[in-house]
C-alpha cells in the first residue's frame, strides 16, 4: 500500500509541474479496515492534502474515513449516493476484468533482450521467470510493463516479453512481486 500512496502522490507532484488547475484523484474502492482500506485512503488524504473529499458511499462503509473528516476542518466534505445505474460487479468478476485487460495488453508484446548491465534493477532479489516489470522512464515513471521469459544470470540477460520497443531506452526497472503466465493468461 505504501507504493499506492507515494505513487499518487508523484502523479499528483506530476500533474502540478504540467500546470494542472485542478487534479482529481480517483481512489480505488478499497475502504475495508481489515484489508488495510481506512489506513490507504486516510494516509492518502492525509499526504495529498485536498481541498475536497467526496465519499460515494452505498451504505454507510465509508463512515470510518468520513467520520473525522467532516470534524477536522483542513478538508470539505461532499457526500453522494450511489447512482442507481451503477452495476454491481463481484469481486471475482473485477478480477477476471483486470486479468482480461492485462492479458490483451501482452498480446502486442514480443520477444525482447534486456541486458542487466545496462539498466538499474530495483527488487533484483525478486527476478525470476515469469515475474512482471515495469520498465521506468529517468523520472520513475511506468513507460510499459514486461514479463521475463528466460534468465541467463551468467550472462546477465533476461529474455523478457514486453511491448516496449527498445528496452534500451528505460532508465531503470522494477521487478514486481506478481507473476503472469503468458501462455494461460493469468497470474501464477
């Protein structure tokens, strides 16, 4: 979770150096205390400092986050219902969406040479066949993700999948904690 927070927090810096008047961050719809969702939105809210929060909320599972922030006074409070057109999808059908568009997206991938030498690796320790990466332009930020095919650490080269074109061109890259199987098109 702390990448998610630091992450809008760069976009956020990104979006005021590019002149931005207003910037809109669009949270995830994590909110359940036990899975860490009140401490993600609440750290969020507390880096980003916004002039407004709006709460979307069905029921009443936001409260926890809304409670203190309609007292604190550094934040306005807009609250809204849930539109009635709005579909419900599961869990597992948000999921299957997700896996749906990673998989569409490694579909205009293709087989590519990274030399480890020649590029900053974050999370070495992680690589292994299969893991995800991200390969990141001089700023940090993500420019096309990729999956490692083959490893040959004596030569330290990796066979990677990616629709990057040069992967030359990333600054650095970032080895992720998912794995995706091409051929399935899931995760492992």
């Amino acid at each position: 979770m702390l990448q998610a927070v630091v992450g809008a927090y760069r976009l956020r810096e990104r979006g005021r150096q590019l002149g931005a008047e207003v910037i809109v961050v669009d949270t995830t719809g994590l909110v359940d205390e036990a899975q860490g969702g009140k401490a993600l939105k609440q750290w969020k809210i507390e880096l980003l400092a916004p002039g407004l929060v709006v709460g979307v909320q069905h029921s009443r599972e936001l409260e926890p986050i809304l409670w203190p922030l309609r007292r604190d006074g550094r934040v306005r409070v807009v609250e809204l219902p849930v539109s009635p057109h709005v579909r419900q999808r599961s869990r597992q059908a948000r999921i299957d969406h997700r896996r749906e568009r990673l998989a569409r997206y490694f579909e205009k991938g293709r087989a590519r040479t990274l030399h480890l030498k020649q590029v900053a690796v974050h999370n070495l320790e992680r690589l292994a066949n299969a893991s995800l990466l991200a390969f990141q332009d001089v700023d940090g930020f993500v420019l096309e993700l990729g999956v490692v095919q083959e490893i040959d650490r004596r030569a330290g080269r990796l066979k990677i999948h990616s629709p990057l074109q040069d992967p030359g061109q990333a600054a650095s890259v970032r080895v992720g904690t998912l794995r995706w199987n091409l051929a399935q098109r899931r995760e492992l």
